[in-house]
C-alpha cells in the first residue's frame, strides 16, 4: 500500500513542474482582489474536524435496493452517516470557512484556522488510500470536489498568508486527484453516470488550482462522454434507470457537468461545440422535470418522488449557467433561479452568487 501512495505522490510532482496554463472562471480571480485580511476577527476557537482515519469502505444508502437503486435503506443511510461524518464536517468545514474569508471579510484568524486543519488532514487522513469499495471512492471525489473548488476562492490569498503550509496543501489535493483519475477511468459506458461527471468537477477545479494539463484534458474527455450520453429530447439513459429517483439524479448529474462547461469556456473549449448543444438540451429536460415531473413518470413508467428542488443549493448551478450558455431566456429557468435558494453547494465550493 505504501507503494501504492509512493506512485501518486510521485506522479503529482511530476506535473507540478511540468504544468500549462489552465484557465478558470474570472470571479475566483476578482473576488479576492477584494479581500483584506487583516485581525478584525481575531478568535482563538477554531472547531476543526479530526482526519479520518481508516478504511474508505463505506456502506451505500441504497443497500439491498436492486438494479434501479431508487430505495433508501435507513439502516444503511444511518451507517454511512456514522462512519463517514468526520470527512462530511470537513468538506463543510472547507467550504464554510471559505465563504467567511471572502464574503464575510474573516481575516487572519479564520485563515489560519483553515489552513492548519487542511494540513492537519494532508498529513494525517486517509484519504488517499486506495480502495475497491463504490462508495469509498464516491466520498474521496465528493472531497476533492468540495475542497478544490473552494480553494480557487483563496487560490492567492492562502498562497500569500502561508506559502509553505500551502503548498503542502495543494501537493496533497493533487495527490487525490491523481486517485480520483485513477478511481474513474476506464469504466463501461453503460456504468458512466453522475458519479462520474462528480469525479471530473472535483479533477477540473484541480486542474486549475495547480495547473495541470493533464487533468484539465481528463476532465474534458469525461464530459465529452457525459454529452454523448445525451439523447435527442435531453435524456441521460443511465439516470433514467434510477427509476422514481431519475429526475432528481438528472438535476443532480447536471450540477457538476454545468461548473465543469464553464471551466471550459474560459479555456476555449465552446461547451456547446459537443455533440450539438447537448449541456443546453440536459438543461432543458432538467428545468422541464423540476415544473411539470409527469414529463419523467411517462419516460420512466414510475411516479418520481416527492423532491423539493428548490432548497438546499440543489439547483446551486443556476448561479452558473447564464456564463456557460445563452439559453437563458427560458421562463420556467428564470423563474427557478430566482426562487431556487441558495445558490450554493458545498461539493460545488460553497456560494456561488459570489463568483458568477
């Protein structure tokens, strides 16, 4: 195993001295132009989450629930929670303490709350331990994702605070993203779902952050897939098998591949260049399943369950879209993002509204 770790340590020096220029969103750059850190704030609590430790072999919620994976498992649920509530804390934590640094003008104190925890789990948590196990592999992305894409909002201040500490910090996120590539490439296309296009937001906002090509490329071939995988009305086949969970799971697969489209289009890659528009098609379905979900009971033959869409940032790619496409003017989408609250999403990096 130790072995194992050696190689993905070593592969993420590789590029760190070999990286291209890789573009990202212009709000991350502007809003820490902004920020002024300074000792306003000075406190000396700082609740941190212990690093996990151990194996990341979890249980799934939809244990025991069949092929189409629609039925949750309480006992299950109520597992997972258990054992994986220290990463769940820490990817709020990241996101959280972010937000406050750049849009609640939280100074020094919060910083280096930040990054001594962030060190704190680089050095000490197990996250980069490989694993077999699905769900194991879903936590470690869903990390990267939260954690990465924060970042980006504190990319220099962080760098400028405590370079050292830094560093370490982003050679560790690299590291996961050299597993998460490892966790989700070469998978059948019949298997290519959200999960995947998760594992690309969270490579992609790497990508950027440590600018590196290679993950940038990755990243843009698995939405090349994921817009394959788009049929003509806006269908995802592979989230349409999740049955009376398929609408919720197409407007949960279309949050990560929107925040990956603009990363694209800063970088010169026209999201709507692949497979004809098929980001704006996806959209359309997804906005068309949230008003009116007869739309998905027809396509699916089963009742959808009762979601509230409209809460918990789970539209949070909203606040993206009108940057990504000009298919904006859709009455039903603008009336969505006025009263989808908030525009924010700890596995997208936390508020939003404050970059786009």
């Amino acid at each position: 195993m130790k072995n194992i770790y050696r190689f993905v340590s070593v592969l993420s020096m590789l590029y760190v001295t070999h990286a291209a220029a890789v573009a990202q969103p212009e709000g991350y750059l502007r809003v820490q132009q902004k920020v002024n850190l300074n000792d306003k704030h000075l406190s000396k609590k700082c609740d941190a989450p212990s690093p996990y430790r151990g194996d990341l072999v979890f249980r799934s919620r939809y244990e025991g629930s069949g092929k189409a994976r629609d039925q949750v498992n309480l006992k299950a649920t109520q597992a997972y929670e258990n054992q994986s509530q220290s990463i769940t804390d820490f990817q709020k934590f990241v996101a959280k303490k972010v937000d406050l640094i750049v849009a609640r003008g939280r100074g020094k104190a919060t910083m280096n709350c930040l990054l001594s925890n962030l060190d704190d789990w680089a050095e000490n948590s197990d996250l980069l331990r490989p694993t077999d196990n699905h769900t194991g592999k879903a936590v470690r992305k869903w990390t990267l994702a939260s954690v990465s894409s924060s970042l980006l909002k504190i990319d220099q201040l962080a760098s400028d605070y405590d370079s050292k500490k830094y560093t370490k910090v982003k050679t560790w996120v690299g590291q996961m993203a050299d597993q998460v590539v490892i966790d989700y490439s070469d998978r059948p296309l019949k298997k290519i779902n959200n999960h995947d296009y998760w594992a690309a937001w969270g490579v992609i906002t790497t990508a950027a952050l440590l600018n590196r090509e290679d993950l940038y490329v990755w990243s843009r071939n698995v939405f090349n897939t994921a817009m394959g995988q788009v049929d003509s009305e806006g269908f995802l086949a592979n989230e349409l098998r999740r049955a009376s969970r398929a609408a919720m799971y197409h407007n949960y697969a279309v949050t990560p591949l929107v925040g990956i489209a603009a990363f694209l289009k800063v970088n010169g890659d026209d999201p709507a260049s692949y497979h004809e528009d098929a980001l704006d098609r996806l959209v359309n379905t997804v906005v068309v399943g949230v008003t009116n979900p007869k739309v998905f009971r027809q396509k699916t033959g089963v009742s959808q369950i009762d979601y509230d869409y409209l809460k918990n940032g789970r539209m949070s790619w909203l606040a993206i879209y009108p940057d990504v496409s000009p298919n904006t003017s859709n009455a039903d989408l603008v009336m969505l993002k006025k009263n989808a609250k908030p525009l924010a999403s700890t596995r997208m990096g936390g508020d939003l509204t404050i970059i786009y």
